[in-house]
C-alpha cells in the first residue's frame, strides 16, 4: 500500500459564474431525468429541470442522506486532487464530470499546480456548455472538454482535444467519482475502467467513488435503484466486493478504499469527531490508487 501522512487541506468555497443568457440546447431531453442534474439538486444547483427535481426529491426521500452523500463526495474530489497534485500529477482527466460547482478539479488542482493540464469529460450537453464557456478564461492549451460517454473509453482516450491538453506518455489522474455506479455490468463497468487503466503511464492515479448498498437499508436501496430506471442511467450500486476489482493491481494510497466521508477527512486521516452529522450513512466507497 503507497502511504503518505501529509496534510490535506480542505477545499475552500468558490462559485462558477453562470452563463448569461443560457438557453438549453435545442436536442437537450429535459423530460428525462438525467444524472448529472440530479446530482446538481443535491448539491443545492440551479441547472436542472422539472423531471430532474421531482426524480431528485423521490429519491431524498427514499434515502435522506443524499444530498450529505453528493457534498462528502465533492468534499472527496477536492481532498484527492490536492494529494495527487502535491505528489507531482500535472494532469488531469475528470470524466463524469458533473454540472460545475464548487471545488472544480481545475481550480483545486491550480492552487497546487498553477501550470496543471484539465480535461472534463461528460455525455450532458448542459455540462459541456457551462464548462466551455469557463474554459474560455483558461490559458490555451490547458483546459478540454469532451463531450463523450464513459462507456466509450476508446473514443474519450483517442479524442483530439485530449490528445492535445494530456500527453498520456506521462503520469495521469483518472477521475471517476460518482459515475460508475451508472454503468451496469452487461454494459462492461470493469473492462471500461481497464481500458482506461491500461492507457496511464506508470505512476499515474485512479481516484475513484461509487455508491455502494452497504451503509444503506434494503428498502432505501430498492427503492433509489426504482428511481434511477427512469433517470438517463440506472443505478447500479455494488458493495465493496464489487468496486475493488477496478483499481486492478493500482497500489492504494492509505487509508485505503474506504467509506466515502473516511478518505483523508484530516491530516490524521480518521478523526470521526470532526466528521459531518450522519457521516455513518454515506453508503459510498471511495479509494486513491497509483499505477506501479
């Protein structure tokens, strides 16, 4: 296991700026909820729509601890970019991205690294409309979004804006929090993230999240897999069994693959006392591997 006790600082506030006068894209679904909108409710975000709240607000209430679950896991993000960045990742391919919000892979990354390289890959229109209009005030070169589907790995790997802002030949950090557990097993879930696993150059890292059954009651976790049927993707939520194999043989980083909140939420790495009310209900795993 690759260990490492320094201290990781928590992220501190920043807000997107809105798109003025933004319009959906004319093929946008709206009457479908869709993943990334959701996630953008529990957050407290503005960018979604009647189908994505009403999806959003069943599924709070079949599972309350959601809206805590999505802050942890942006919590997480910012705790892992930060440890990758200060162990010398300069790249970074964030896919799965999400509506942009606090704490951006970009930013995080850039209060470590001022010169690091971001690409943010996502299959949601809106997402990619709200990111590129931030990638503008980026220096050239640095910053890529790719709108593209995980279960397309070739395609996202071969893209040419990723080609140009990544070199691929040189350490990576693979960020797939909180979108595997939308891609089912007869979809290929494990031999999607090897493919992606086997493009990183030695040294690169997988920092991963997924909702996981296990810190959650059954009725709660029939009742979200429910939901999520009429959602973009359905929810496929593995127990800890399940969600290792996609590290492959990437060395964990202490503490490990662990309960989402209990990933480095100090210097200490565990100290429950400070750790948000509830924190025992975030059914989600989340783990920080280097490729040896």
């Amino acid at each position: 296991m690759y260990e490492d006790t320094a201290a990781v600082d928590q992220v501190t506030d920043w807000q997107w700026a809105r798109v003025d006068d933004w319009q959906p894209p004319t093929e946008l679904d709206t009457g479908t909820p869709h993943t990334a909108r959701m996630y953008d409710y529990y957050l407290g975000g503005k960018d979604n729509f009647e189908a994505d709240r009403r999806a959003a607000q069943a599924a709070i209430a079949a599972y309350p601890a959601l809206p805590l679950l999505a802050r942890t896991n942006r919590q997480f993000l910012g705790r892992a970019v930060e440890f990758a960045a200060g162990r010398g990742i300069r790249q970074f391919v964030d896919i799965g991205t999400g509506i942009p919000a606090v704490g951006s892979t970009s930013e995080v990354a850039r209060r470590v690294v001022p010169d690091a390289h971001v690409v943010y890959v996502d299959n949601d229109p809106i997402v990619a409309t709200h990111a590129r209009a931030r990638v503008a005030a980026h220096p050239a070169g640095r910053t890529a979004v790719v709108e593209a589907d995980l279960r397309e790995p070739e395609a996202i790997l071969g893209h040419p804006m990723l080609r140009d802002a990544v070199d691929l030949s040189r350490p990576v950090a693979l960020m797939l929090l909180a979108v595997l557990h939308f891609i089912r097993d007869e979809e290929g879930a494990q031999s999607i993230v090897q493919t992606l696993r086997d493009a990183l150059a030695p040294g690169s890292v997988l920092i991963l999240s997924h909702g996981s059954p296990d810190f959650a009651s059954r009725e709660s976790t029939a009742e979200g897999v429910r939901i999520y049927r009429g959602a973009s993707s359905p929810l496929v939520l593995r127990p800890r069994g399940d969600v290792e194999p996609f590290f492959g043989d990437f060395e964990f980083a202490g503490p490990g693959l662990v309960q989402l909140p209990l990933w480095r939420p100090t210097p200490g790495h565990v100290r429950t006392t400070e750790l948000p009310e509830g924190w025992q209900d975030v059914s989600a795993y989340a783990g920080v591997a280097f490729k040896p």
